[in-house]
C-alpha cells in the first residue's frame, strides 16, 4: 500500500493519495483543486488515479473532486447520509454532458481501489454528512483497518467544530443539534481498535477547530486517552458546553466555499495566467472595482502603495485573510514577486478567487504614494486623550473579553467584510489586534473603503505591558 500526505501549509489543510502498488491505481482523499500536485505525484510513484472520495461538502477550499473527475475520469465518491440538503448536487453534471462515474455512499457501504479496501463510517457533528473513511490494506493480507480518514471530525488533539452550519454558513439553530450529534458520534470512535491511526483533513492553524495539534497523525488509542475534547465527553451537557465555548469567527469566506462545492466548483482544466501589466497601468486602476492584492511586507506597504490596494503578505495566514476581505465577483491584480506568481495564484484559487487577471513585480511599482498611519503605545495613548478618535479591536471575541482598550468595538477581522456598517464613523480610526500584524490587514482594508486610519504599532500586547508597568 501507498500513502502520501500533501499538505497545504496556509490552509492547514491535508489530502491523501492512496494507491494499490500491485495494481497502479490510487485515490484521493479530500483534494484541493489545483490537482496536478496529485496527478504528479501518483504518476512519479508508478500509479494513476482512478478515484477520488470526500469526506464531507468542505467550507474551508474549493473541493477538487470535480476537477479530477473532469481531469481524469475518476470515479468519484462522496456522502449519501445527512439528509437532502447536504448531497452533492454536481454528480450528474459532466462538461460534456451525462454523469460523472461516481457512488452515493451510506453508513458501512465499502469499495476498493486495487488491493485496498475502504468502509465508509457515518460520523456526523462538523456537518450532517460527514463520512469517516476505514481503510485496510487487503494486499498485505489485512483483515483489519491501518487507518482512518477521519476528515474533519477527528484531528490530532481536537474535533471538528459543530458551529460552522450556523456561525459560517448562517443555517439558524445548527450549532447546539450538531453539537449533540458530534458528542453520540464519538462512540464511533471510541469503538474503533486502539492501534487504528488517525488520519485528519486538518492540522495546526485551521478554523476548523480550535485547538488543533501540530503533529500529523495519531492513533485512535492516543486520542481516546488525551483528545481534551473526547475526554470532555463525560456527558452530553459537558461535551455540548465545552465543544461551543470559545469557537473562533470563522473566516467569512467559508460561507462561499460550502456553497460552492455543494452546487460543484468551475472547472478549471489549469490556473490562470494572470498578463503582466505596467506601473502605469496598475495607478491607473479604479481600486473600488478591482482588488489590489500587494504582497510586500506591511513597513513597505505602510510608507508607499497605491490608493485601495489591500495589504496581504504572503505569511500563514494569506488565504484567511484575502478569502475574508476580497469576493469572488471580483477582478483581482497582484503585486508579488515573479518567483512567488505560480504559487500565490494557486493559493486564490483554492479559496475559488479565480479572477486573477493581472499582475507587476515589486520592483516595477512605481507612483505608489499612499500611506497608512502607525503609532505606538505613548502616542496612542496621546491621540485617545486628546479626544476625537474612534477604536477598533480586530481580535476574536474570545481575546477581546480577555482584555481590551476601553471603549474600543469589537469586530474579528476574518468577519469584518461583511459589518463595515458596524465600525465607528465621524472621527479618525485606531485599529488594534494582538501584534499589529491584523489590524494592518484591517486598516488597509477600511482605508480602501475611506476611512482615516491609524494602525496600533505592537498591538494589544504593547499596550497591556505599558500599562502593566504603572
């Protein structure tokens, strides 16, 4: 048996190709959908895909199920469970017309890939549909499973969050019932033997959880033992308190993304070749209409860009934040390095920001006049004083209530998007996350939208250690 792990280190987000030496053939689990990756590395492994299968509709990238189905023919597996609101809805939409090769999978329905042999385990909670994938290696004379695909309902240290149906995708009243759902369907796991390995869609940094391990994979023994949230399973009342306490704001985009893969993403059939303009076409843009992706570093950014571009280094958290702050109806431009253009145009596409028609490196910018305001603690502390400044703290609710400077609105910059209403207006802005590093995403963001504004320099760490030195 074959079985690679291909890991998107900005979303956080894992697929597996898994493949029957003897026979050639392999299948992919939960792919994103610039597919080649997958393609390649079969192909350089002596195996072609044949399948691909996902463990539940994703709200978090753009599923490439479809692509690989169009790309390849593969046979496509997803969940039939969940009820009719939560099915596939592009099976029987070829580009050239008919169905896709695929099976509608229930509870215990099992197929092979080669000499490999997969059960799909209902394991609702994350969502309604979601399926667990078991997976034995009959090849090598197995009659039980190595390990388990678990999606996003079993991570390393974690379980999939209940809330996204209601806090993501707006479906009123999801969270506490999927909650309950996610706490029966543990006993799945805890039934499963002890040396079974898990296998998760998602590490460290997702927004599909909360506190998600930085290590790859586990086994079901590890997690019955030391999961903090299968151990909260003490009843159901302590489970359903602790899996809903201090979510984070999902990123806005997510919504999208759950729409998206429902209905069944566009076919790309390649990435988009975005023309390298000039600097004179790029300050000439109308910045309201078309987003101005800048990758430099934010000091760069701060003292010299276009007017309305938005500021979006290409750091871990580059998909989170364009995906919340820029549409998918959109034009987008990017200033970014030419090393960097393949990948950083990968990245958009995977969060379904297709748009991406055109392009300048850096060091062609010319003309970029526009600046954003920083000061530090002392000064802020001085402009507060001196009256006449509205505040903004861009951090999660959950850090907020930690602490915050007073008199500041609340809003999480992944969800700012959609309540520019709700941000203080009729004086300057003093934006303030943790570090500094959101709140420049936010200000650069609301400047384009014409507020004045001011980024708090180190954040809400400088300004706790400055008035915890009084």
């Amino acid at each position: 048996m074959f079985m690679r792990m291909v890991y998107d280190e900005k979303l956080a987000q894992a697929a597996y190709v898994v493949g029957c030496q003897k026979t050639g053939e392999a299948i992919v689990i939960d792919p994103e959908r610039d597919v080649d990756r997958y393609i390649d590395l079969a192909a350089s492994n002596g195996l072609r895909i044949v399948a691909v299968a996902e463990t539940h509709i994703h709200a978090d990238f753009v599923s490439g199920a479809r692509e690989l189905a169009e790309r390849v023919n593969a046979k496509v597996y997803v969940s039939g469970e969940g009820g009719d609101d939560w099915q596939s809805e592009w099976l029987n939409s070829k580009l050239d017309g008919g169905a896709h090769d695929h099976r509608v999978l229930r509870d215990g329905d099992t197929f092979d890939v080669g000499n490999i042999s997969f059960k799909a385990v209902h394991t609702p909670g994350h969502t309604p549909e979601h399926i667990t994938y078991l997976v034995t290696d009959r090849g090598a004379g197995a009659d039980q499973p190595i390990g388990a695909l678990t999606g996003d309902f079993v991570f390393v240290g974690d379980l999939g969050r209940p809330d996204l149906l209601e806090t993501a995708a707006g479906v009123a009243g999801a969270m506490e019932p999927s909650a309950r759902a996610l706490y029966r369907t543990i006993d799945r796991f805890r039934e499963l033997p002890e040396f079974v390995q898990v296998w998760p869609a998602h590490g460290a940094g997702s927004a599909c959880g909360k506190a998600l391990g930085a290590v790859p994979a586990s086994t079901v023994g590890y997690e019955r033992r030391f999961s903090p949230a299968i151990r909260a399973a003490t009843s159901e009342a302590a489970f359903v308190e602790f899996i809903l306490a201090d979510q984070p704001e999902p990123p806005l985009y997510f919504k999208n993304m759950k729409r998206v893969n429902k209905v069944g993403p566009k076919v790309l059939n390649g990435l988009p070749t975005p023309r390298r303009l000039s600097s004179t076409e790029i300050t000439s843009l109308d910045t309201r209409s078309v987003a101005l992706v800048d990758t430099r570093p934010w000091g760069a950014f701060r003292v010299g860009h276009v007017r309305g571009a938005l500021s979006f280094p290409r750091i871990k958290s580059f998909c989170t934040d364009v995906g919340s702050m820029v549409s998918e109806a959109e034009d987008i431009v990017l200033i970014v390095e030419e090393n960097e253009l393949p990948q950083t145009v990968r990245e958009l596409v995977r969060i379904g920001l297709d748009n991406i028609v055109g392009w300048i490196p850096a060091g062609e910018l010319a003309g970029a006049t526009a600046t954003i305001a920083e000061v530090d603690v002392a000064s802020a502390q001085t402009l507060i004083a001196a009256g006449d400044l509205n505040l903004l703290d861009v951090r999660r609710r959950t850090e907020y209530d930690d602490g915050h400077i007073e008199n500041a609105t609340n809003i999480s910059h992944t969800r700012l998007a959609a309540h520019v209403d709700d941000v203080p207006t009729g004086s300057r802005l003093l934006i303030n996350c943790r570090s500094g590093v959101r709140s420049a995403r936010a200000s650069a963001f609301l400047a384009r939208r014409g507020f004045d504004v001011i980024n708090l320099k180190g954040g809400y760490l400088a300004w706790a250690e400055a008035h915890a030195s009084r």
